[in-house]
C-alpha cells in the first residue's frame, strides 16, 4: 500500500503528516474539522494557549466518542429486546394458529 505525505493546516500552523494513499481525504476531513472545532473553542473562551484548545478538544471528542459507545449499546440492547419478543409473537401464533397438518 503505497503512503502519501499530506500537508495540513489547524490553528493557522502546518502539519506534515504521512498517511496511507486511500485514507488521505478523510485524515484532511478530519483535519478540517478538527481546526474548526479548535478555532470554536479558542474563540468562544478566553482560552488562547493552543495546548489548553487542543486538550479541551480532545475531551469534548471523546466524550462524544463514549456517549456514542453508549448509545450504540443501548441499540445492541433494544435489538436483543426486539429479538426476544419477535420469537414471543411467533411462538404465540404457531400456539394459536396451527398450521395444518
């Protein structure tokens, strides 16, 4: 797989960055968004130390992050729930309604 050296730009500061060929657009997406979320956080505080943003960033992405986590164990769980109450209907239609024999 061949690597590409992408250049990109957060907080008006350049970051060379290798990064295999096929994922280079979403590490620039990502990049993007990240600058956006840093300049929203720098701009919306009096916090001006770039370390301060970054960490404050951070933490907000990844409490995004377990909050999704979450989430998506919530929907494991409901479709188990979903699961268990199909078989109960089917159980309760083969019960009522036979099929004929």
């Amino acid at each position: 797989m061949s690597s590409e050296t992408v250049t990109l730009h957060i907080l008006g500061k350049a970051y060379h960055v290798t990064s295999p060929a096929d994922e280079v657009e979403d590490l620039k997406a990502t990049a993007q968004e990240l600058d956006r979320r840093m300049h929203q956080v720098r701009d919306g505080s009096r916090v001006l130390d770039n370390e301060r943003v970054a960490v404050m960033v951070a933490l907000n992405a990844l409490h995004e992050s377990r909050s999704l986590e979450q989430n998506v164990g919530d929907a494991d769980g409901l479709d188990e729930k979903l699961n268990a109450l199909a078989e109960r209907v089917a159980a309760s239609v083969a019960e009522h309604f036979p099929a004929d024999s």
